[in-house]
C-alpha cells in the first residue's frame, strides 16, 4: 500500500514537468468563442495556453470574426481552424510564430541558346511570403562584378558573358535574406527568384499572456543556419554613412544608395580600378562594395575602400577604411578609418578613426581617435581623442583628451582633458587643463597645469580680489585668477592725493606656495604703465613682490612683504598736481632713464 501511494506520489510531482515540456502547438487548449475578433481569441489563446503570440499585421486579418466550440483541440489544430492553408505556425522557446508559408522558388519560364559571346538573364524578384514583386532589389555575380536593380516592378535584366562556364546570382535587399541561384550559362532566359523576409519589426504585433512582459529583445525574425530554426533576436539597421553625409547625398545617384543599402554584407577586393563617375567603372556598379589595391577617378569615385593609393580628379569617397595614400582635388569622404596620408583641396572627411598626416584646404574632419599631424587653411575637427597636431589657420577642436598640440591662429577648442599644449592667437579652451595654454585669453574648468595669456579663467579654480597700498600708490585693486601654480593678475592704482595724483593700470603674473594650511607665500611680477598727466610719454613700473599670505578662514587673508622696483621714465618734466618723484632716495642707478629701489607692499585678499 505505501508503495502505491509513493509511486502515486511521485507521479503527480513530475506530471507538470512532462506537460509544461509538452511544445506549445501541441498543447490541448479548450477554446469556445462566436463571433470574436481574431485578434481576441488569440490573447484569450495566450492566457490558457501560457505562451506568446508573435506575428506580422501586415498578413493577419485581426479584425476577422471567429467562431469555434472545441474542447479537446491542439492549438495547432485550433490555429489551422482559425487561419487559411497559407499560413504557417512555427515555435521558438514559448513563442508562437504565425506568418506565411514559403513560396521559395527560382523558376526558369523561358530558355534559348544564345549565339552571341553575351547572353541575358533577365526577370522578377519576388516576395515569398506576400508573392508581391520587390522593387530595388540588387541582383549581383560576385566573381565578375556586373549587378543590375530591380525597378518598381521587381523586374531586372542582366548582361553576362558566354565564355565562363558557371555563374551564380545573388539576390540582396535590405530587411530580405540573402539568395544565390545557379543558372545555366550561354541562354538567354527568364526567371522569376523568390526572396525571404527578415525583418518583421516595424510591424510585428506580440500577444502575451497577462502578467508577463515580453522582452524588447523579441522584435525581428532571423533564421537560423539550419533552415529549422527560428531565432528571435534584436538587430540594428547597420547605417549607410557616407550615403548620408551631406556631400555623399548630393553627388551619389538614388541606384547606388539603394546598391549600398541592400549589399551592406557583401565585400569584395580587387587590384586596381579606374572610373569617370560614381557609377561609370572598371568594376561596375559594385564599385562601391570592392577594396581597391590602387585607384584612379579622373572626376570622381566611389568604392569599398582603399588599401594602397587612390587620386581623384575632384573627389573620392570611400565606404570603409583607407590606408597608405589618398589625394582629392576638391574632397575626400571616407566611412571607416584613415591610416597613411590624407590630402584634399578643400575637405577632408572620416568619420572613423585616423593615423597618419591629413591636409585640408580648408578643413578637416575625423569622427573618432586621431594619431598624427592634422593641417588645415581654416578649421581642424576631432570627435575623439587627439594623440598629435592640429594646426589650424582659424580654428582647432577636440572633443576628448587632448595629448599633444593645438596650435589655432584664432582659437583652441578642447571639450576633454587637455596633457598637452594650446596656443591659440586669442582663445584657448579645456575642461581640464593638465598641460599648457598659451593665448590671449585661457579658460577650462578646472586646472592643474599653467596658463599663460592676459585672460586666464579658471571656473573652479583660483580667485581672488586683493585691495592693497605700497610705497608709490596709496590704492590698489587687483583681480588674480588661475591656479596656485601660475594665476594672471589684472591691477590698477591710483595716489589719493589731490596734489600728487598717479593713475596706473597693469597686469602681472604669480604663483602661490603653501607652508601651511593658515600661511603661504605668493613671488609675484607685474608690469603697470603710470599716468603723470601726460599720456604723452611712458612711464613703466615693474615691480617683484614677496608677499606673505595669512589667512583666516576661507575668504579672507593679511598679506604683506617686500618688493624691488625698476622704473623707466622718459617725461622730462612734472606736471601741476601730478606727483612726479616716484623713485626713492635708496635708489640704483640702471642708466639715465631706468631707475631700481627697494620698496613694500600690504594689503587685504578676499575669496
């Protein structure tokens, strides 16, 4: 008795396993509806059966009415009830595919010897799962390169030559397998191909039962190498990037642009090539899927790539990567990556990576990492990281780190970290500068290197407004920005004094070292033009000042020291109410004009 009731047990423990192992099409499902929306029964489906529905609304009627009393039905046999003998129903994991039955077929409807050395393949290509002709379709032989495109019909027509003895064609079109048929060579004749979908994502509707999500990853139906399986897998839209750049638009005919879109998986190499035209070349209109060992384009061309020298009358644009040498008379546009030397009269542009030299006329563009030497008449752009030099007649810009130079007649622009050097005729800009700037004007955010220029503005870095008198002038302002390493020093002065009034402004440089949290002591230089009523002659006061630095708190610091004057005059005389011995006693003589002392300095510093 007990062994009865253990193996009773047993088998109702293990029971649901063998049910929830059966497939899901083979599942009994009672299902009794009238008059129902199909796309009703199919979720009620979904719900007793525990599994997802997925299928293209384009092909599924869901707003057909259904009736069905069944009790003891599979879903498979619930489905061929509610479908018509053209569908399909395919499982992968717990989904349920519905979709088309196959159609798959290369029919040959008419056939003849041809007598010439040229015979003619000629047809429609053809969906298999709607039976709709396909439009722009490519049609291709790999080996000799000829294509031709389906028009808006889905018909093609293809001239190949007799003296080979096999030939093969390949079918391509974006969101469509790839298809090669074998055909019999030296007849003209006519056939019709069939082509598979693959993308169902823009109208693939998935039922599920309730309280389960399905996954974003289930949008797109790819079949599997076996032809048995049905994978269900998110994929991206590879994009066509040069098609797309404003000057590939412009020049590359609508043929060669769907060409690209529906052979983006078919490449190619060959030694050499010539063309007239994007389009008029030695390989045809595959040119745009061949790597090319050396390429000439008397006006222009378009190609798979480049892996020695191409030279272009007017342009080049290449859809990978290019090595070695490129020349353009006017532009170079490249999809993938440059490594050599790169050279266009006006334009260059890559947007992948770059090594090597690249000279613009006017400008340059890299859309990721740059090794090497970047030259351009106005302007040098860089997405990436830049590991050498720009120069640029106008204008540099790097979008990361900055690890070499910038030299721009107008401006440096680094959004990244700038290691190395920046000399720009007026601006100079980094996010983080842990390197060198030199220009009229400096800014970043933040820094740990040194700026050298008028302006230098560092957003998280030092600021300070000091109020001070010294030995000449009884009031000074004074603005110091930078860093603790090197700030700039922008001042003005003035003697208070009615009857020996000075105006002063001038600018300075100093750095700041910490001996203490409380105590520093900042060596500074500065140079100020003094106003002794004529404006007629220059007076100039340098002065090295020595301050010491006591703070207290975080705004607010004393500071005091000594300082050592030259002051250079020519005014020969003195004008009314305008002080005029400004060197002391002690003073040292440097010539006629050029006179030294010892003096002091103190005052407040705030922020």
């Amino acid at each position: 008795m007990k062994l009865r009731q253990t193996i009773f047990s047993i088998v109702l423990l293990i029971a649901p396993v063998f049910l929830w192992s059966q497939s899901s099409l083979n599942r009994v499902v009672p299902l009794e509806v009238a008059g129902q929306r199909l796309d009703q029964v199919l979720e009620i489906l979904s719900n007793k059966g525990n599994f997802y529905f997925s299928y293209n609304s384009s092909i599924v009627k869901r707003d057909s009415l259904v009736t069905i009393s069944e009790k003891n039905k599979t879903v498979k046999q619930l489905l061929d009830l509610m479908f018509s003998s053209g569908f399909e129903f395919r499982e992968s994991g717990n989904y349920i595919i519905i979709r088309r039955a196959p159609i798959r077929l290369t029919l040959v409807t008419n056939k003849a010897v041809s007598d010439d050395k040229i015979y003619t393949v000629s047809g429609y290509i053809v969906d298999d799962q709607t039976g709709k002709k396909v439009s722009y379709a490519s049609i291709y032989e790999k080996q000799r390169l000829i294509s031709a495109m389906t028009n808006e019909t889905g018909f093609f027509k293809l001239r190949l030559k007799s003296r080979y003895r096999t030939a093969s064609l390949t079918v391509s079109k974006e969101f469509y397998e790839d298809t090669t048929v074998v055909i019999e060579p030296k007849f003209n004749q006519q056939i019709t191909i069939t082509i598979m979908p693959l993308d169902v994502t823009e109208q693939s509707v998935i039922i599920s039962p309730k309280n389960y999500e399905a996954p974003d990853s289930i949008v797109m139906a790819v079949k599997a190498n076996d032809s048995l399986t049905w994978l269900y897998t998110y994929r991206k839209t590879d994009s066509v990037l040069v098609e797309k750049t404003k000057l590939g638009d412009w020049v590359l005919s609508s043929k060669l642009k769907f060409q690209s879109i529906n052979l983006k998986k078919f490449f190619t190499a060959r030694k050499y090539q010539a063309s007239l035209t994007p389009g008029l070349s030695t390989n045809g209109m595959l040119n745009g899927q061949v790597i090319n060992t050396f390429s000439f384009n008397l006006l222009g061309g378009y190609s798979g790539g480049v892996n020695g020298v191409e030279v272009g009358g007017l342009f080049n644009i290449n859809k990978k990567d290019v090595r070695f040498v490129q020349v353009g008379g006017i532009f170079n546009i490249v999809g993938g990556s440059v490594e050599g030397v790169q050279v266009g009269g006006v334009h260059n542009a890559v947007l992948g990576g770059g090594a090597g030299v690249q000279v613009g006329g006017v400008n340059n563009y890299i859309g990721g990492e740059f090794k090497g030497i970047q030259v351009s008449g106005v302007y040098n752009h860089v997405d990436g990281e830049v590991k050498g030099i720009q120069i640029g007649g106008v204008a540099n810009y790097g979008n990361k780190t900055l690890r070499g130079m910038q030299i721009g007649g107008v401006a440096n622009i680094n959004r990244g970290e700038a290691k190395g050097v920046q000399i720009g005729g007026v601006l100079n800009y980094t996010r983080k500068l842990s390197g060198l700037q030199i220009g009229l004007i400096n800014i970043c955010d933040s820094s740990n290197g040194y700026s050298i220029g008028l302006i230098n503005i560092v957003a998280k870095g030092y600021h300070k407004l000091v109020f001070s008198t010294n030995d000449v002038m009884t009031a000074n302002v004074a603005f110091k920005t930078g860093n603790r390493k090197l700030y700039s020093i922008l001042l003005g002065g003035m003697n208070t004094d009615d009857k020996q009034k000075i105006y002063s402004y001038g600018y300075g440089v100093g750095t700041e070292r910490m001996i203490a949290r409380w105590l520093s002591v900042s060596p500074e230089v500065t140079s100020q033009y003094l106003h002794l009523g004529s404006w007629d002659h220059l007076n100039l006061l340098n002065k090295l000042n020595l301050n010491v630095n006591l703070r207290f708190g975080k705004h607010f610091a004393l500071f005091g020291g000594p300082s050592f004057n030259v002051y250079y005059s020519n005014q020969p005389t003195a004008v009314p109410d305008f002080k005029f011995d400004i060197v002391s006693s002690n003073q040292y003589d440097f010539g006629d004009k050029v006179k030294g002392w010892f003096g002091w300095n103190a005052g407040i510093s705030l922020f």
